[in-house]
C-alpha cells in the first residue's frame, strides 16, 4: 500500500510517498480502504515539521479520510460500507489517512449519513465538521439569523469558508474578515454578504467598542479575537476553535462582565459520538451542490508535502481534497 510517510532526519521532517506493508499498520479492529483524504492546517504543521504536531516517527499524517470498511472485528461496521473519520489524534500519534489503508478503533468512526458521498465528506473533513461545531455553539448560545450580523475570521481557511457558507445557508446574515481582498468575490459567491480586511483587526481593540456582532466564528485567535470580543453585541457568542494568528489572547473581562459576551472553546478532535453524529447528520443537509464545486482543489498524494508548506504561506483557498485512489 502506498502511503505518505514522516521520517526524522537531523532533526528535519522529512515527507515521502513510500510502498509499505500493510503488516505495518497499527492496532485497531476496523481496517478501513481510504479513498480521500485532505490537507487541514494541522496536517499542514505536521507535513512540514513546523509545529510539534508528530512526536513518534515514522508516521503517517491525515487526521481525517474518508473510505470504505475493508475487514472489521467492531459489530457496527460491516466491509463495503462507507466511514469517516476525524481526530482522535489520528495523524498525530496513530497512524492516519494519508495512506491507502488505515486501522482504526471502531469508536473514532462515524458512518457516513445519507446525502454524503466518500468525496463530499472530505471536502468538508475535519475542518466542515469544526464549522459545524462552531455554528451548533452559536445556536446553543441562542443566536439567531435574527439578531444581527454573524462574523467569520480566517475566512479563505477550510473551516472559516465552510462556516460562512453553512450560516449563510441557514439564513445568518455573514460578514467575512480575509486577509486576502482577491478573495472576496469567492467569500461572497460562499454566502458572505461583506467582507472586510484583516487589516483593521490586527491592532489591540480598545476594551469595548462598537457593538457590531450578534456571533462569531473565530479561527485566527490573538489580537483578531481580542477585538471581536470587544465588538459583541449585548447577550454575542463567539465560538473560538482556532489560532491561524496565535495562541495568545489579549483581551479583558469586560465584554463578558458589560455585555454577557459568552465565548464558547471549540475542539474537534475528543467530540463525543453522539454530538459528531449530530454534526455529520446536519452537514449532509445544509450545504447547497454549489459549495462543493466552488471550495475544493484535488490533489494527489504526491502534490501533499508542498500542499502543506503552500497552506502554511497562506496560499491556499477553502479546502484540499486528496484523492488517495
Ligand atoms: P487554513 O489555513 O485553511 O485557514 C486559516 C485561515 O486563517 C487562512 O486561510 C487565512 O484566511 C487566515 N490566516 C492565516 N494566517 C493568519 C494570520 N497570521 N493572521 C490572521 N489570519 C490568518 O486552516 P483551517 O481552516 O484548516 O484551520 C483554521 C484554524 O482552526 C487553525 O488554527 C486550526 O488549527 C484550527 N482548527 C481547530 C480545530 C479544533 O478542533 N479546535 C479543528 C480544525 C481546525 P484569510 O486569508 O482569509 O485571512
């Protein structure tokens, strides 16, 4: 089976399609055949060796795929049917979808529901489902498409692009933050009404200012969320799920002591199986055909390492597929 395979040299991540045994697969009662795959932001630090996502080499990165059930000792799943799979630390410390083959724990898999095929389910991947948790955080924070304006940062991202079509397509009124204004036709072609630079959300806010948004979805952190913060309105949520701009946040307690700001965390990888069914099940019926034509590059195994690095240069648009077959 083929496969893209981390290896460390001279401290150096090293990545490369090799032929290997599927002997060498890890334990787990399901093995399943991946037909695709796709390049998040954390496969891209993986691939690359820029953030200490692989702690044990070799390793095969992915940390999601989609596939059908080649043999199973798990009752739930049966060959020939159709699984995905996100987190768990898949592609991280057990070996992950980048590769023909993957053996997994029957209880990190999610059967496909229907209205989703293998390839759709990757598009969306790890970073759809993430869009899907977050939009499901701002309706439990009661926010409804008529209480104002939604905002996304990080919108050209997979998950950010994912998020403003699906509020888009549940009626939200969806402003975009990019730091890329060649992307804007392609932010409003996804739902968003307006799209503003990242420009004017990089200085540190001033503890509250202008209240301009009913919710948010953040996938940048640092200073962007620090002023989002500051813009909620009265009763806003945010739901937070990324650091494409750091991992601080330097921000104050007064948009939640003055405005009953609530801020949701938002973590995609220990989601319990009823709530990523949930997800999964909400997603097949949210997004029109449009969407998976307009936010998706295919690419191949081979093309993956530079992918990663071209990701990380934020160079890359919506979200990458990799067809593994
Ligand atoms: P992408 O690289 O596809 O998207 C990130 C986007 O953020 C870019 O397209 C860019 O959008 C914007 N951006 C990049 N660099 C900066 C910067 N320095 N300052 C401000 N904005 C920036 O990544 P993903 O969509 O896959 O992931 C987004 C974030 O969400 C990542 O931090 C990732 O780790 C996190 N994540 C978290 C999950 C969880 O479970 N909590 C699950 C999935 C992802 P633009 O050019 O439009 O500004």
């Amino acid at each position: 089976m083929r496969a893209l395979l981390l290896e460390q040299q001279d401290d150096q991540t090293l990545a490369r399609v090799k032929d290997i045994n599927s002997d060498q697969l890890p334990d787990g009662d399901v093995t399943v055949d991946v037909n695709w795959s796709s390049i998040n932001y954390k496969d891209a630090l993986a691939i690359t060796g820029k953030g200490k996502i692989v702690r044990n080499f070799p390793m095969v990165p992915g940390i999601d795929f989609a596939g059908t059930v080649r043999q199973s000792r798990d009752d739930r799943f049966k060959e020939g049917q159709s699984v995905v799979l996100t987190g768990w630390g898949v592609g991280e410390n057990h070996w992950g979808g980048l590769a023909e083959q993957a053996r997994v724990s029957g209880e990190w898999l999610v059967p496909l529901p229907n209205g989703l095929d293998e390839r759709k389910a990757m598009i969306l991947g790890t970073a759809g489902f993430t869009a899907m948790l977050c939009v499901m955080a701002l309706e439990e924070g009661g926010v409804h498409p008529d209480d104002g304006d939604i905002l996304v940062t990080g919108a050209s991202g997979g998950v950010g692009s994912t998020a403003v079509a699906i509020l888009a397509a549940l009626g939200y009124h969806v402003t975009a933050i990019s730091g890329r204004e060649s992307n804007t036709d392609y932010l409003k072609a996804l739902g968003a009404k307006e799209v503003l630079s990242r420009d004017g959300y990089l200085e540190a806010p001033r503890p509250l200012e202008k209240q301009l948004w009913a919710g948010a979805v953040d996938t940048v952190g640092d200073t962007m969320l620090a002023r989002v913060l500051a813009q909620m309105n009265y009763n806003g949520t945010v739901a937070a799920c990324g650091l494409a701009g750091g991992y601080h946040l330097p921000t104050t307690v007064m948009p939640f002591i003055l405005r009953n700001v609530r801020l949701q965390g938002v973590d995609s990888v220990h989601t319990p199986l009823h709530r990523r069914q949930t997800a999964w099940e909400r997603l097949a019926g949210i997004l029109p055909d449009s969407f998976y034509q307009q936010a998706t590059q295919e690419i191949t195994l081979e093309q993956a390492p530079a992918t990663a690095a071209a990701l990380l240069d934020n160079k890359v648009t919506g979200r990458t597929l990799v067809k593994i077959r």
